[in-house]
C-alpha cells in the first residue's frame, strides 16, 4: 500500500506538534515507519488519506464496540448539535445517562461524568484517599490508568513503547506513595501491605489488563483482591476504562461476580466522543463536592454531544445483550484463526482474550504480568505489524496494546484477517 499522503500530513504535523501526535501510541515509533492518517470510518474500516481501506482492530482504542459512524450515536449527536454544544449548567441528559449507567452496573449506586479515563482514575484515587484519610496506592507494573502523576510509576502501554515508564515531571514525593506490585501475584500485594500496614488507601487495577496486551486475571486474582480489601480497610478501584460496557454489559464485576468499591469508566461510555466517569455505592460518592470535602470539577464535564452519544451507546448495549456473546464467538474465532496459521508456520506465539480483547503475544511462555510480556518477540511484532498493514489489517503499533474486536465486522473480515496473519507468518 502506498501512504504518500499520510506520510506528507506526518511531515507538517512534526513541525507544529511534538511528535507529531497528540497521544504517543498514536506514533510508530515501536514498529518503524510513519503513522497512518485517518480521513473517515465506517463500521468495521478505516479509510486514509490515501485512500486504503483498511480492517481496524484498534477502534478507537476501544469505544466503536457497534463500529465507526454507528447510525444511532451520529444522529444523537447530530440532533443534540442544533440545540447547542455546550452550557456549563446542567441538563436532563446527564441525569439519564447517569441512571441508565447505574442500573446496568453492579454495585454503583452514583457515578459523575468527566472528560477522559485519566480523569476518571486520577478523580477515584482522589476519593479514596478522601474517604479512607490514608495516602498511599498500590498499582500493578503494566497497567495504565492515564497520566496523571500517581500512575507513571511503571506503567503500561505508550510508557512501556517508549522505554521511560518512570515518566520526567513525576516527583519523588508523588512516586513514594505509589506501591508497585505484580499483576496476578497476590502474595506480593499481601506482602506490599503488610510492610505498609494502616497506609495504603486503595488498590486500582485493570481486573483485565489492556495496557500490557491483554492479559485475564488468574482464578482466584480478583477474588484474593477483594478479600485483602476488606481485612485491611483499603478500597478496591476497578479501571473499566477500556472493559467497562465491552466485556459485558456489567463489565469485569458481573463478568467474573467481583465488587469494587469504586470503579472507572471511559471509551464505550462516551460513544467514541471524549468522556470519562467515575462510580461508586453512595457513602463513598457523598464524600465529593458540593456534598463533601473532596474537591473535583470539570468546566466540560457532562457535555451534552458526549452524553449524547454515550445514551446513545448505552441504551443499544442495554436493549441487545446478545451483542456481547456475538463479538465474544467473533473474537475466539479470530482466535483459533490465528492460532491454527501461526501453529502451521511455526512461529513461537501466546494469544491471550477475553470476550472482544484480544492479544498476539510473540513469546513462548504464558503472559500473566508485565514481566512475562516484556519478554516477548519485539523485532518479530514490528514485521507481525507492518507485514499485517501491507494486507489491509490495522492493529495496534505496539506489541503492548490489545485489540478491541467491534461487532460490526463481519466472518468475511476476519477470514480475511486470518488470510493476511497466513501471509504475513511466512516472513516471521
């Protein structure tokens, strides 16, 4: 394929933007090469400014779970636009998002919406730490719950990509009071608690990680988690920013029957328009202003084109639960596809999923945590990667990211991703 164009838009936008991207994952830099420029969507494809189509498998990071363009969210939007794009007061929307949110997610009883995943984490730990009166987090080595200064400390995805997961700007002070433990080890979150005891205010976790490829929590992770919560007074914060409204239509606690105390949400929630949110049972939401101590604005929180969309989203996910078994059978087919050709080309890989995530590991060993990820094949990922793109196939540009599988691709599409891993594994 030819990218003459993107190529030239990457030129212009280096001169005016660091990078040239507004988000580091968006670059090439893991796999070489110049990033594609997208000029429109629609369902399971990306169209450039070259005019390629190509399969996507990003979506969006995740939010396009019915596909770009999706006929619903853009008439909501689209309708909403003609009566204004933005007040700074409330409107009736917030509300009906907000309460259809919380009647299709266990164990929230308030939410409040802000502008990014970021956000949302950053508000969650904010909160615990104002409802426990205790200062110190655990976070897991890979997981990423935006860039906020708490959460650089080891963290997942673009970090990983870029080799400084220990971000410059992150001081000392904030970095102390990040415990980093490891993913799918619950005798070293006991063992970080234990030399912490009557410190830590919460734990946040991706319960499915995302950021380091995915990767399931083992039986019993989660469950072990809880459990440590409650003995030690500490908060269990579930980041749903990528799984929340994806994996079902509860997310990870009706998925594997797990409760957080507070939970975070982000992508499907704002129907691929920027919108973040943040929710727990009622004693712990009571403790934000106006109604408590803890402080949290947001002079575009609850903007009604993202509410829009995201009731829009919401209400289709809430009507049509079949959809979520649908791209979960779509996934595991991509699955045992992709296996059986990587198998048949002996190539060494892992592939981790669940329900519409899904990751290629090229390692031999099981994936469980950042380390065992780490380990994995990079030079073998950047030809995984480019050798896809030549076929049509978009994925993510680095071997730390996951695919979001969209309902809106057809068996025909992932035949034909299947074709492409088939061509692409002869050069691995």
């Amino acid at each position: 394929m030819i990218y003459k164009r993107s190529s030239a838009l990457f030129g212009a936008a280096q001169k005016v933007i660091p990078g040239g991207v507004n988000s580091p994952v968006r670059a090439f830099k893991a796999v070489g090469g110049d990033p594609i420029f997208v000029k429109e969507a629609k369902g399971a494809y990306l169209y450039d400014e070259d005019g390629n189509r190509l399969i996507d498998y990003i979506n969006s990071w995740g939010p396009m779970i019915l596909g770009h363009a999706h006929p619903p969210v853009v008439n909501a939007v689209i309708e909403k636009a003609k009566k204004g794009t933005s007040f700074g007061m409330p409107t009736e929307i917030e509300t009906k998002i907000a309460e259809l949110a919380v009647s299709m997610v266990p164990n929230i009883d308030k939410i409040r919406f802000v502008n990014s995943g970021t956000e949302a984490c950053m508000s969650a730990v904010r909160l615990a730490r104002g409802f426990t009166k205790k200062d110190k987090i655990i976070k897991f080595a890979g997981c990423y719950h935006g860039h906020s200064d708490s959460f650089l400390i080891q963290a997942g995805s673009g970090a990983v990509t870029f080799g400084s997961p220990n971000s410059p700007g992150v001081t000392e002070g904030t970095a102390k009071d990040t415990l980093l433990a490891r993913y799918n080890d619950l005798e070293n979150v006991e063992s970080i608690i234990k030399s912490n005891k009557d410190e830590i205010a919460c734990i946040i976790i991706e319960p499915v990680a995302g950021n380091m490829g995915c990767i399931p929590p083992v039986k019993g992770f989660l469950e072990g988690l809880r459990s440590l919560c409650d003995a030690h007074d500490i908060l269990l914060i579930f980041d749903e920013v990528m799984t929340g409204f994806r994996l079902a239509k509860g997310g990870v606690q009706e998925l594997f029957e797990v409760d957080a105390d507070i939970v975070t949400f982000g992508k499907v929630i704002g129907g691929g328009l920027p919108v973040g949110a943040f929710a727990a049972r009622t004693e712990i939401m009571n403790h934000l202003a106006p109604l408590g101590p803890v402080y949290q604005a947001g002079t575009l929180s609850g903007n009604p084109l993202a509410m829009a969309a995201g009731l829009a989203m919401l209400t289709e996910l809430n009507d049509q639960t079949k959809i979520f078994d649908s791209i979960a059978k779509k996934t595991e087919y991509l699955h045992k596809g992709i296996a059986k050709v990587l198998e048949e080309n002996n190539v060494v890989h892992t592939i981790n999923r669940v329900g519409s995530m899904i990751s290629v590991h090229f390692s031999e060993n099981p994936v469980v945590d950042f380390e065992s990820a780490a380990e994995g094949n990079n030079d073998t990922f950047k030809k995984f990667f480019h050798g896809m793109l030549d076929q049509g196939i978009y994925i993510a540009p680095s071997a730390f990211e996951t695919w979001f599988i969209t309902e809106a691709l057809t068996y025909q599409d992932l035949d034909e991703t299947i074709k492409a891993v088939s061509i692409t594994a002869k050069s691995l």
